[in-house]
C-alpha cells in the first residue's frame, strides 16, 4: 500500500540519524539493492511535490536492512 510523507515528516525522520552517515534508497523487496539518492527536483504549485531521484546502484541491501522492512531475505 503506497504511502505519502511529506517534506516535513521525512526531515522529521532524518533529524534522529547521524547527520554523517550515507543516505540510499531501498527498492524493490524482490530485487533488494540499495541506491545512490541524486537531484532532488521540486515542482511548486498546488499540486506541487518533491523528487528524488535515483543515480545508481550501490549493491544489495544488508540482511539487517531486509529484515527490518520486512523484506524476505534473497
């Protein structure tokens, strides 16, 4: 089930990280890897959103990561 955060709640997550670590996307529970974030684009107007963009593939997601999303392990 898709769910929407917006700018503030993930800034809000963020904020209870250290500031220092590397930032990936997780994606695709069947095809774990993590990926590099690159642009951010924002398209303003009251439809308006934020995009981040994917730039690469850094390698598979550490067990650790799968479980705690619960993602099946490959």
């Amino acid at each position: 089930m898709p769910y929407k955060i917006t700018v503030r709640q993930l800034i809000h997550q963020l904020q209870t990280v250290d500031p220092d670590l590397p930032a990936y996307f997780a994606i695709t529970p069947d095809w774990p890897h993590a990926h590099y974030v690159g642009r951010i684009v924002e398209v303003p107007g009251p439809n308006g959103a934020v995009y981040l963009a994917e730039n690469g593939q850094e390698g598979v997601l550490p067990p650790e990561v799968r479980t705690e999303l619960s993602w099946a392990a490959v």
